[in-house]
C-alpha cells in the first residue's frame, strides 16, 4: 500500500520547503488541494523541487472549469513534473459552484461522468491529431487546430482520479476514470457496504476490472506520544468530524452504524452555530470508527486494519491540526510492514 499525504498549505510559497521534506520522509505521492489557493501553482512549483514523489490534486474543482481548460492544466503539469502528476477531480457542492465561482451545478454525477470522457477525447486528440469530435450534454468540444495543440506528451496523458463519496460519484470513478479518491468521513464498513459495491457497479458497467482503478483512502490521522496532545487533538477530531456529520450528504457513514440519529441533531445545532455542542456528540466510539487515533507506535497497524484489501494507498490527513512531522514516524512503520 504507497502512502500519501494531503499538504494543507497557509502560504504556497512553503512548497519549496515542505514538498521536498515530504519526499525525504518516504510519501509516495503529496496531494494539493483546494481551499485558500489555487491547486495546481503548488504542484508547478513542487515539480522543481522534487525529484521522485508523485503530484496531484485532492481534489481540484472540476465544474468550476471547463474539460479543455482541465486538458492544458493536466497536460502541461504532466510535462513540467516528468510525468508525475495525478489529475484529482471533484465536485463540491451546489452552493460554492454557483456562487462563489459563478459556474453551472447540475446532475453532479452524470456531469462528471461526462466531464471525464470529455478529457479523454482532448487527451486522445492531442494524442493521436485525430479530429476532436466530443458533443455531450454538459459539454461541446469541436475545435482544435494546430496553433493550440501541445501533441503527444512524452510522458503520456495524466491519470485521471475522482474524489467521491455518494454511491453514484464513486460508480462514475469506477465506470471512466483512472481512480477513486475516498472521503476521510468514512470507516471500514462504509467503505465494505457502500463504497466497494457502488465502484464494483461502475467497473461492471465499463467493463473493466479492479485492477483498473487505483483506490486511495484519505484518513483522518490523530496522534502524539504526548496524552495532554492526543487530547486536545481528539477534540480538534470530533469539531471536524461534528462539521461531516451535520452535511446531509455524509450521513451514510452514521446510518452504516446505526448512528443515524445523529446527523438531524448534528445539522440543527450547525444552523444555530452551536460548533462546541456538536463536538460534544461525537463519543470516542464514533471517534475511533471514523479516525484512526493512538499513540505513533500504533497508527501504522491500525490503518492496515482499516484498510487492507481496500485500498492501493492511503493519504494521511488532518487539515485542521496538520503534523508539524509530517507523521515521519508512521511513514516510516508503515513502509516497514
């Protein structure tokens, strides 16, 4: 299993230092992502100050940008990284796609479907000088003359991942894409009854197999050999874990344990700002389901339990209460077992 990481960046300008201390721990692959900055400068710099670590988004925002724009990004970050980049797409939620970006939310699941095939016919195009010919529903690509063709990249076309949670996004990455990019708001049995099944049902659909599709499960890590750190990152834990839960859309990861009663009462303390009460319901059970959490000794086993026979990497994660070693230590067990 390569193991990943999801760097929460403040300022880009850290690239220089961070990404390339990422790859002296042993991280196969450092993920952007998108927040207070843009994506995809991080990984232009980062290609100059690494050498061997795989770059890529996750996710970077797919409908707040058109597939041929998605096509020159994913192109020219493949040239300038050496063939290293990972095209991690997502969908967000209506909202922030029609007023924050000002773009066009509809049918998010087919959308992207149609989105990812739309790449691959840019890709194909550029790849071979065939005539680029994709009319869809959502998106029309017809056009393209030599002027604004880049041609076959050196290093191939970028793999193509999608960020998915609902049965429906996660079948889209099983049926078109290169891979699946799992939501931390998850625990080994949503991903056995929920996850798996719905990727299985894209696969069958395209006519492909496992193996076809990398699965990378982002997992919310929570650990210090200190116990006064542990606990006050337990309790950064359950605010980010409170804030999932109150998101309609995550509350399958609750039903799956028969903790469906807390997503009502999660949501309606969110609409009267009561964060500190939300966190107060997220018990160590439902803490220990969801994260992994424990001493640094004990995370590497625990995250092969959670995930053996799952997924091809796991990406660690905790954006709110980041590791100021990068989680060295788990790296390292990690790559030992």
């Amino acid at each position: 299993m390569q193991v990943f990481t999801t760097s929460a960046l403040e300022d880009p300008r850290e690239v220089r230092t961070t990404y390339p201390r990422l790859e002296e721990i042993g991280y196969d692959g450092v993920f952007s992502f998108e927040a207070k900055h843009d994506p995809f400068v991080a990984l232009a710099v980062a290609a100059e100050h690494t050498t061997r670590v795989q770059l890529g988004t996750a996710i970077a925002i797919a409908f707040a940008r058109t597939p041929m724009n998605l096509a020159y990004l994913g192109n020219d970050l493949q040239l300038v990284t050496g063939g290293r980049f990972v095209l991690g797409l997502g969908s967000q939620v209506r909202p922030h796609i029609v007023h924050r970006y000002g773009s066009v939310w509809s049918e998010p699941a087919r959308r992207m479907h149609e989105l990812v095939r739309a790449l691959d016919a840019v890709f194909t195009a550029w790849e071979t000088g065939g005539r680029l010919s994709f009319e869809g529903e959502f998106y029309r690509h017809t056009l393209m003359i030599p002027a604004f063709d880049p041609g076959p990249n050196p290093f191939g076309r970028p793999p193509v991942y999608v960020g998915g949670f609902g049965p429906r996004m996660v079948s889209v990455a099983g049926e078109v894409a290169d891979g699946l990019i799992t939501h931390p708001f998850t625990t080994r049995e949503s991903l056995e009854t929920v996850t798996l099944p719905a990727l299985d049902r894209g696969l069958a659909a395209s006519g492909r197999t496992r193996a076809d599709v990398r699965v990378v499960c982002a997992t919310l890590v929570v650990t210090s050999d200190r116990e006064d750190e542990l606990d006050r990152l337990r309790g950064v834990a359950r605010q980010q874990l409170a804030f999932y839960g109150s998101t309609p859309a995550y509350a399958s990861t609750l039903e799956c344990h028969g903790w469906g009663e807390l997503h009502p009462e999660l949501n309606r303390l969110s609409k009267d700002g009561r964060w500190e009460e939300m966190a107060g319901l997220i018990d160590d059970e439902v803490l220990d389901a969801i994260a992994v959490v424990g001493e640094p000794a004990s995370i590497a086993p625990k995250l092969r339990a959670r995930l053996d026979g799952i997924a091809d990497a796991v990406s660690l994660t905790n954006n709110r209460a980041p590791d100021p070693d990068h989680w060295a230590g788990v790296v390292a067990d990690l790559k030992r077992s």
